[in-house]
C-alpha cells in the first residue's frame, strides 16, 4: 500500500507541476501581453504627442504669419493716410518752391520768410519719412519718373533726367508724386 500513495503523491506532484508550468506560462503569456500592450499604450501615446506638438507648431507659425501681416498692413495703413495728407500739400510745397525761384530780386527779409517755410516743410517731410526725387543728372526710371519731354544734349548721358518741372515725392517704396522731367538723349 506505500506504493499507491506513492503513486498518488506522485500525480499529485505531476499535477502540481503541471499546474505550475501552466502557471509560469500564463504568467509569461500575460507578462507578453502586458508588454505588448504597454509597448502599444506608448506607441499610441508618442503618436498623439507627435500630433498635439504638430498642431502647436503649425498654431505658432500661423500666429507669428498673422503677427507679421498685421504689422505690415498697420504701416501700410500709415504710409497711405500719409501720402494722402502729403498729395493735400504738395500744391503749397510747390508754390513756395515757385515763390523762391522768382523772388531773387525780391527784398531778402521776405525772401529770407519763404524760405524759412520751405525749409519747415522739408524738415516735416522729414520727419514723416517723404523723400523727394527728381533732380537734373539723375537717371531716367520711368517706374519713377514721368517723362514729358525729350531732348538730345551731348551735356548729358544717355538716358538722364535734363530739367525737372515738379519734384517727385514718396514714402518708403510707395510712389506720392511721379516727378515730371524732361529726358535727354532717349532712343
């Protein structure tokens, strides 16, 4: 009779093991799908990271676009509500420009007045950034310049402002006043 309790203790041993090594399997198959859920849990995780810091870069770019463009047309704004004041005074720029040149025999205390003024308007143009152009030996651009006569005048180069007959005026790259010129040795 020892031999059957042998035996049964022996199944019982066989069982145990059996069960242990069914155990340690589960336990290395769950431990696997752990890992593998683990591994996916992060991968999901990394993606929706990547994703998330792709949408703020592009919200950040697109606000630093928005930033630029809004600067841009605020002084593009400026620049044009100046140009438009400036075109309201050019005439009287003019005409005191015209008063100087035909006043030379005039008595010097006035002469001496109008320019005074003329020299308060270039100092206001100045100070809005209007650059005036158009001065006899410049050359010819006629982006810039408004052609309203021609000559030929071997005292000139080819293609060169001879006399100007109104001052060209603009802000920045923004064109005011095309100058009115006349052209010497044009083809």
């Amino acid at each position: 009779m020892p031999e059957k309790k042998t035996d049964k203790t022996d199944d019982t041993n066989l069982k145990e093991e059996k069960t242990s090594e069914n155990k340690k399997e589960t336990s290395k198959e769950k431990s696997e799908t752990a890992k593998d859920e683990k591994a996916e849990k992060i991968k999901s995780l990394e993606d929706e990271l990547a994703s998330q810091k792709d949408k703020y870069m592009r919200l950040a770019a697109e606000y630093d676009n928005y930033r630029k463009r809004t600067a841009n047309e605020k002084l593009s704004l400026y620049n044009d509500a100046t140009a438009k004041a400036v075109t309201e005074l050019l005439p009287v720029a003019d005409s005191i420009q015209m008063a100087i040149s035909n006043l030379k025999d005039a008595d010097p205390e006035i002469l001496k007045g109008i320019e005074l003024v003329s020299n308060q308007f270039a100092k206001s143009f100045d100070k809005l950034k209007i650059e005036s152009y158009g001065n006899p030996g410049d050359e010819f651009d006629p982006n810039i310049h408004n052609a309203i006569s021609k000559i030929e005048d071997e005292n000139f180069e080819k293609n060169t402002v001879s006399q100007v007959f109104q001052t060209g005026y603009k802000i920045g790259d923004k064109i005011i006043r095309h100058a009115m010129v006349q052209v010497a040795n044009c083809n």
